[in-house]
C-alpha cells in the first residue's frame, strides 16, 4: 500500500497559496484493507473513506470509462493494480494531476509544474471533454488564480468550445451549475469566470440572460464603457473588492438583465429595464436553482438599483417605499447588501472606479433616522392594528422630511 497527497494541496503548497483541505490516492489496496485500519467508507460511486483520526479524505486509485453524455455518465474501475500515474491521467487539468509521496517527494507525469511556472490552465488528455462540469471548473479556477496570471491554454479554450459545439454541455445540471458558480462568486476575481465561460461559448447555454447583454449599447454620457455586458462584468469586479458576500456578488452580476430585451429601435436608452429585468431574475435562479435569499436580493437590486442611485433627489414618500421594499427596517443587514450592490454599479464604469458613493450613506442615514423612532410612544397614544402601521409611517414621514432637510442646509 502506497499513500500520496494529491490535487489542490500539491498546487497550492508549490505556489504558496493558502489551501486548508488535503485529498489523498491510497494505491495497492482494496476497500478492506482500508477498513480494517479503522477508515469509514463514505464514497457513493467509487471507493473514498475518512482517515479515523484526520477525517481527510482517502480515495482508492482509480480509472474511469464514459458510459453516458453528462458529468455522471461514468464507469469506475479500482484495483490493486491501479497506478499513480492511471489515476492522475483522469484528472481535469495539469496542474491538479500532481502528487506528492510519504517523503514529500513530487509524482508530476503530465507536467504540472511546468504548467505552473508558465500560469497556464491546460488540460490533461481528451478525456477531458467527456465531463462538462470540467468548463466550469476550468473558469473557476482561472477566477482563483487570475491575480497570479493564470490563463487558460489555447488548446484547452479550443476544446471547450468543441464541448460546447457538441452539446456537452447541455447535460450540464443545475445543482453542479450553482455550487460551481457560487465557489466561483466566492474567488477573487468572480468576473474572470463569466469572461471564461463566454470565451467558450458556454455563457450562452448556462447564464443566457447574462450573455444577451454583450452587444447592448447604453449611453456612453452615463457608460463609457458603452457595452451592458461589460458593465456587468465591471459590476462584479467592483462588487468583489468592496465585499466577499457572494450574494451580493451575485445580485450585482444580474441586476441589469433588463436591458438585454430592450426593444432595438429604444437603444442606447433603456427606460423601464428594472422591471423587466424582474422575470428574467426569476427565470436565472429558478434554472440553476439559486437559494432564496440570493433571489431576494437580486430582485432588489434589479428593481431598486436606480432608486438608490437618485437618493439624494427623492422625496421622503419614495424613499419610505424604498426602505419598504428593502424589508429594512426587519432586515436592516439584507439592506446593506442592497447598498453594497447599488455602489458597485455605480462605481462599475469605466473612469468611475474610484469615485465616491454619497447615496448609500444618505440611505443609511435615512433608515437610522426611522429606527430612532419609539414604537411604544405610537402605542401609547392608543393606536393598534391598522391604525397603529399609519400612524408609524407618519411618524417615519415626518422624520425624513427632516432628515432631508438636516442634509440640505
């Protein structure tokens, strides 16, 4: 029996890169053998089993065959006689294919290090094509690894857009997309990831609605950068640096959708996208299953996101709707989130980068003012039920009309 640490831990430990789990190919042994040293089998489709001590994952070497389209059409082979060099030749890039022995030396048969020391994503064999889960994590890790230079090799973009000629990657399923895609939203550079996937072709068919926006004219006085798609990848980036909340990540990516089926002959104005954008939300999340408060956000920022933008000339009716619409006053967090979101659309544009935000802290300032309010002296005037709700919001009317007032002299 031979153990070798394998995958991730073997990259990230040769580019200094933090990494917290370790991965590990037990070869010359059967299930067993393993048990009876005390690991417990976990593995549904093929052989993996909990150290009794770690509780870090030990996989039995194997070898796999495509039986099926789709990313689990596969048939697993381990044995005894199953190389190092069998298992690695069936990971997904070369740079995942390393290992290392009990002596810490490095098993490096298809020339990971190499790939490392160039910053290139490249794929292993062919085999790489029969598992489309593979283009996502390729765009995943070209978002990870983005900051260090990494890019995806020529050879290997060539046979992703082969997999997404094919229709591979329509066997693609909407659980796998979502958990790809929020580890992605969680990297450090989350725009890189959609570039990926629209440089193969693979947008189209996972994120349609985020791909129709590319070519989408908008007012080059308000975008310079002029195309809605690439406002949106802007969003995302501008996002990631002012928050690691992927949900506001996420609602920052989709907030536009709207625009995308902005009739032609009304370009390069989009007058009511935040409504329409609203069932195209819907639509998105419900097709990559996207959990509820995901949604909730996005449908906030995709309906309010100019709302905020105009706060500073709203009247205090409109920013009351607001606050309302937002839950802020029961989810004064979740309004946050919507702020964060706001900003990094504002900010999202080409030479706006750095520019300041005012209208997130009018808001918060606005909201602060209607929590200062004392829900028991309302109740102490003997209002209840209906009577009692009117009688908050003109208590709340009333102190943003003077919050309002306070900023403007």
């Amino acid at each position: 029996m031979e153990i070798y640490l394998v995958g991730g831990a073997v990259r990230d430990k040769r580019l200094g890169y933090p990494y917290s789990e370790k991965d590990w190919v037990v070869v010359g042994a059967r299930p067993e053998d393993l048990q009876a040293q005390g690991f417990t089998p976990v593995g549904k489709d093929f052989p993996v089993f909990l150290h009794p001590q770690t509780g870090e994952e030990y996989a039995l070497a194997r070898t796999e065959r495509k039986t099926a389209p789709g990313y689990t059409g596969f048939q697993f082979h381990t044995a005894p006689d199953v190389t190092l060099e069998q298992d690695l030749a069936r990971r997904d890039l070369t740079i995942n294919a390393m290992a290392e022995n009990e002596r810490g030396e490095l098993v490096d048969p298809y020339g990971g290090a190499r790939d490392l020391e160039a910053r290139l994503l490249r794929h292993v064999s062919p085999a790489f094509s029969e598992d489309p889960v593979r283009i996502l994590r390729v765009a995943r890790f070209a978002a990870r690894y983005h900051h260090l230079g990494f890019t995806v090799a020529e050879d290997t973009l060539a046979l992703m857009r082969d997999m997404v000629a094919s229709g591979e990657v329509d066997h693609l399923v909407p659980e796998r997309v979502w958990k790809e895609m929020e580890r992605a939203l969680g990297e450090r550079d989350p725009q890189v990831f959609i570039q990926c996937l629209r440089d193969c072709g693979a947008l189209a068919r996972v994120l349609p609605e985020v791909d129709a926006l590319f070519g989408v004219p908008q007012r080059p006085e308000h975008h310079p950068e002029v195309d809605t798609g690439v406002h949106c990848l802007m969003v995302l980036e501008q996002a990631a640096q002012l928050t690691g909340d992927t949900r506001v990540r996420f609602a920052a990516l989709i907030h536009d959708l709207g625009k995308g089926v902005t009739p032609k002959e009304e370009w390069p104005r989009h007058i009511g996208h935040e409504q329409r954008s609203l069932p195209l939300v819907d639509t998105l999340c419900e097709r990559i299953t996207a959990p509820k408060d995901y949604r909730r956000l996005a449908r906030l920022g995709a309906e309010y996101h100019t709302h905020s933008h105009r706060a500073l000339e709203l009247k205090p009716a409109t920013i009351l709707k607001l606050l309302r619409a937002a839950d802020a006053f029961r989810k004064p967090a979740q309004f946050e989130q919507f702020l964060l979101c706001c900003e990094a659309d504002a900010r999202g544009r080409t030479g706006f980068e750095d520019r300041d935000y005012p209208q997130a802290d009018y808001l918060r300032g606005a909201l602060k003012a209607c929590q200062a309010i004392d829900n028991r002296e309302i109740a102490a005037q003997g209002h209840t039920g209906k009577a009692f709700g009117e009688a908050l919001d003109r208590e709340r009317l009333a102190r943003l009309s003077e919050f309002k007032a306070s900023r403007a002299s």
